[in-house]
C-alpha cells in the first residue's frame, strides 16, 4: 500500500531523488562504480560538490552576493556551537521560539555571554514573539525560522543592523524570502534538502574573521571555505543526495513553484482543523507553520478510532512530538498535495462517523 | 569493463552491501518506504543503530569488557578534537608517524601541552619510530596504527601505563588484535567499514570524565553515550550501511577470516615489489602496511607504458599520494584477492615488456 509520508524528519524525498540515488549506489556517472567508493577527490564527486555548492546559492538568489555554501557534518546542533565559536566576541541575542532555539542558547552560552532578547516560553512556545529589541552593539541575532515541535513559523524577521543568524533546517527552500537579509544560514539537510548527515551553511564571507579565541579546525567556517567545503572528507553521499534534491526544485520552478504548493497544502489542513469541531490547532493562527501542522483531538476518546482510520489510509509518522501532543503533519517540499488530500479526507471523515 | 578498485577512500565495499543499500533506498525493511526518508526514532532505525554498535564491539572482541561503540559524523578530523577535549588536561604523548598524526597532534596542542614521544618525519615517514618512551604521568597516549599516505602499519603497541587513543581509521577490522588494549579507538568508516559520513568510537567508559573543562555537547563523549549514539539525528544511511558491512564480516569468519585475505594480498604484492627489478618499495620492509602499499617505479620513463597497461587491465585508483608519489594499492577487507593478482600481473608483464 501507498504511505503518505508526514514524517517530521529524517522526512520524505522525491521518488526520482531517491531513485537516482539508489541507481548511484550501484553505477555512479556510468562509470562502473558506486557513488560510494569513489574518492572525494575524483573529478565526478569535485563535480557534484561544486553543483550542490551553487545550486544552493542559486535558488536562494544569493549567487553574487558575497556568499558562500558549505556542505558540513553534525547536524544543526554542531551549528549551535560553530556560530557561537566563529561570531560570539561579547554578546549575542537570541530569540527563543522552542527546543531548537532553546538548544542553540545552550550552546553558545557556554562560551559567552547569550541574551534571550524574546522568549514565548510562558505559552509552550505556540506562537512566535514580536516586538522585541535587538541591541545594536551585539555580536549577532540568532533565530529559528521555523518550529518543528510546536508548528510555528516565523512570517517576517526583524530588520537587523548587526549580523542576523538564522536555522532554517526545517523550511529552507520552501517558502520565497529575501535572503541578503541574513549573513548566516544554516539548515540539517534531513527535511527538505536530502538524507540525515550533511548540514548546508550559507555564509556572507565577511562577518568572519572578527573574533579572537582561536577556532579548532573543523569548528572553523574559514578553514572549511577555504577548502571548497573539502577540508576533510565530506560526507558524499548525503551531498550526492542534496544536489538531486536542489536539482528536483530547480526543474520545478525553484521556491516560488515549491511555494505554491506548500501554500496550498497548508491552507487544506488549517481549514480542516478550523472547520472540523473535532480538531483544535494548537499553534496561534498567524504563526501557524506552512511546514509542520500541530493539531489536537478535541475529544481524546476519538484517538483510536482516528488511529485506526489514519493506518487504513496509509497515513504514516502523524504522531505528535511528546512537548505538544496530538498530531504533526509534516508537509516539507516533497510531500504530495495528494497526501494532504487524504489526510484532510481521513479527518472529515471522523466528523461524519463521530 | 570491471573495475578493480583501489582507491585509498572512500573505497571499495562489498557487492552486495552496495545491493541491499541500494535496495533500501527504495523499499527499507519491506516497510514501502525509504530508509532515507524515515524517522531515525523509529524502531526500524534503532534496531539498525543497535545492531551496529553492538556488531563492532563483537567483532573486535570487546563485549561485556567495558567498552561502548558510538557512530558519530565529523570524520576522523574531529575526533582529533574531541580526543583532546574529553582527555587532555595537562600533557599528552602523540606518536608521529605522518600526516594523520601531525594533524592530530595540532588539533589537540590547540589545548594544552603535547609531547611527541616518538616521530618518522626525518625520513619522510617511511617507518614507524621504536622504543620511545610514554611518560606515566600523561593524560593518554596516541597513536595511528596505519598511515593510508606512507604504507606503514604499527605491528606492535607500546605496553602503556596510561590510557591509549589509536586512530584506526584506515585499518580497523582488518586484522586480530589484543583490542583491550586500546582505551579509545576511532575510525572514519569509509575505508572498512562503510560510505564516509560516520566514524566509529569505541570508548572504554572509566577513562571519561577526568579533565576539569566543560565539554560543549556535540563535542562530549560522555552526552553521545547517555544518548545510546542518537544525541541528535545521526547520519542513518551510513550507519545502515555500515551496519551491512559489519554483517558481511560476520558472516565470512569474522577478523580471523578476513585477515588470512588480507596477508594473502599483502604478501602478493610485497613479493612483486621485492622481486621486480622495475619497483621499489617506500616504506620500511618490517613496517608495510597490509592495508596500503607504497611503490615506485625505479625509472619513471616507463610511468605513461605502465599506466596505460593499468587502465586497460581496470586498475582504477591506484595513484600514490602526492607527499610519496608513485602508486599506492589500497587493499581494504573489500577488495578482492583477484584485483591484486591482476595488478601484479600487470607489474609482471611490464617487466617482459621492458
């Protein structure tokens, strides 16, 4: 039977995505081997790297602009600390919209000194705080675009004169947004870039070089732009796999035709969680997230009826994370209009039975 | 045409690793999804994850003796780094046997003091320095058991006092060990064990927790071990597949079994070496490497004849490393024992030919 995919991530990719990289597996480049025994430093894979590289800058119109991609390993939360160890000097803010955000204080805080300058803490973090200051004598502004756990995503960032520091990991690539206004972004390629295992970090090249701890190698974005992102072996598979991914969306139409779709995605689960008396959304209206839809049954007595029904139609990964609850439909960029469509039809059709 | 393989890394795996991680791409587990679009909490995964760690240790013998195994990213270049960071409070002795070692060695004086007990760099590496001393009253002891650049491999380890670190990147599962008596073991899976992307660490748990430094979490051992490896997403594919490839091991006899291999490819090509008159060997007689072997040709005239015939054989990736020049065959557990006879068959008929 056909799965509907709303997994929070490791989370769905294309099928040609996939089908491209299983085929690599066996035969990369026609070439008789596979993408994994190659040597990092062959032509076919410098190849790939350099694809990817610009790929990523391309479709986020950041090509020319003083950017730089990099495909590193560790994940979002070596990113918490890389920030904090390439750009902390005296102070930072961070705005706290939840887990993630929470974590990347953590992290930069054991070094020094992190100001939280907007926190939504005292609601579980279902809504995005506004109206806060960002001082102008700090280092930098760190924030998280998007919310994964709570379902919250942010709609406009604040106009910024120092540099602005932004996790996107899970909506980079979804959504049109004028990317010059960020000097760092970075993004766990598991949601809407490719496999678990490579991070992408696009840096604007000179907001580096201004602190004076010295930076440990691998810790050092320098070190690894210097290197085209190859200072030691990257990870070649999860790269392989992104710049698949990156050419899917260019093919497509780029972020304003993966928009569209996401819109309308979105606009059918809120409506069926607004218009069904069955469901309660649990993140505040104007910040509801285009990526993660966090939802609740009303009446919990439904929830193994509503189960059952969801595992009959395929309906996989629906589970909500343990700080919210309920339910958590997962709609990143590869994920089908279709799948939505059953899921919506799944909800309506609880109302009628209920 | 087949290929035989011998890059130095990534390198080759076993065929039908490559198989059932192809195949997984498209259908993991009969379960109609990918394995690179599901969750890495789900039990498919974590069943994966287990299996892996626990398939290490049992190969290496090391079961129920105090050691756990992690699947870490970041490579080898950053366990340089978290060595020193979860070790190193006052002093610490580095074997340098050549790039690797160096580069570890500058990773960790990035902290404290560190003493190179021993060092080859006078003859470019070519040996493996003896009879150094390890001072009792330093924090550990490191080394690299083989050099991938110079063909060397340490026979033997030092008796030590004091916890030792052995980066076996490029050799581990090769061959049998006294493995109990390494503290740490790392090592980059793309040589042995899988596609780049993950390192295994093996830990034996009572050497941690003595420096007085906070550790940042990503960096921290002792967090990467209360999470059972899943701190954060790991890199699922390639833990997948090394997961594979630790059971393909299993399946043929284990290290006894695979080592017998390993001498018998060793000793097919040492022995050409040796008894060709057209090439000279690089490193040490009593240090090669079983993994990596370093040659040259005695009069480099004869380089375009030789490399002609080598790619019409299928001899792919047989280039020495730009520090030693020449050739270097990279004989991991996955290449077969026909690859080295047809690369000496080519060596051979060179010399009829010359």
């Amino acid at each position: 039977m056909k799965k509907h995919n709303f997994s929070a991530g490791p989370s769905i990719l294309p099928p040609e995505v996939l089908l491209k990289s299983s085929e690599a597996i066996l035969n990369f480049n026609n070439d008789n081997l596979s993408i994994l025994e190659i040597s990092h430093r062959s032509k076919s894979f410098v190849d790939v790297m350099e694809r990817a590289r610009s790929l990523a800058l391309e479709l986020l119109g950041l090509e020319g602009k003083g950017y730089k991609a990099l495909f590193l390993q560790g994940g979002a939360s070596t990113q918490f600390l890389m920030v904090a160890l390439n750009l902390l000097e005296k102070r930072a803010g961070y705005l706290n919209t939840g887990s993630w955000s929470n974590k990347a204080i953590k992290e930069a805080k054991i070094f020094d000194d992190v100001y939280e300058v907007g926190s939504s803490e005292n609601a579980n973090y279902n809504y995005i705080p506004k109206g806060y200051d960002i001082p102008a004598d700090y280092d930098y502004f760190h924030c998280t675009s998007n919310n994964t756990i709570f379902g919250t995503q942010m709609k406009d960032f604040p106009k910024c004169s120092i540099p602005m520091v932004c996790d996107m990991s899970s909506d980079i690539f979804s959504r049109q947004l004028d990317f010059t206004q960020f000097d760092l972004i970075y993004a766990g390629a598991q949601k809407n870039l490719g496999p678990a295992g490579t991070t992408l970090v696009i840096i604007k090249e000179d907001i580096l070089g201004k602190v004076s701890r010295h930076i440990p190698s691998m810790m050092d974005y320098k070190v690894h732009l210097s290197k085209s992102s190859m200072f030691n072996t990257p990870p070649v598979f999860a790269v392989y796999t992104s710049m698949l991914t990156l050419e899917w969306l260019k093919n497509l139409g780029g972020i304003p035709a993966i928009e569209k779709v996401n819109d309308l995605k979105a606009r059918l689960i809120y409506s069926e969680i607004d218009l069904n008396p069955l469901f309660k959304g649990f993140a505040s209206k104007e910040d509801r997230s285009n990526m993660n839809a966090t939802f609740n049954l009303v009446n919990d007595d439904l929830k193994e009826t509503f189960d059952t029904m969801l595992k009959e139609a395929g309906v996989d990964s629906l589970n909500g994370h343990r700080s919210v609850g309920g339910y958590r439909a997962s709609m990143y960029n590869a994920l089908p209009l279709e799948s939505v469509q059953v899921l919506v039809e799944v909800m309506s059709e609880l109302e009628t039975k209920a």
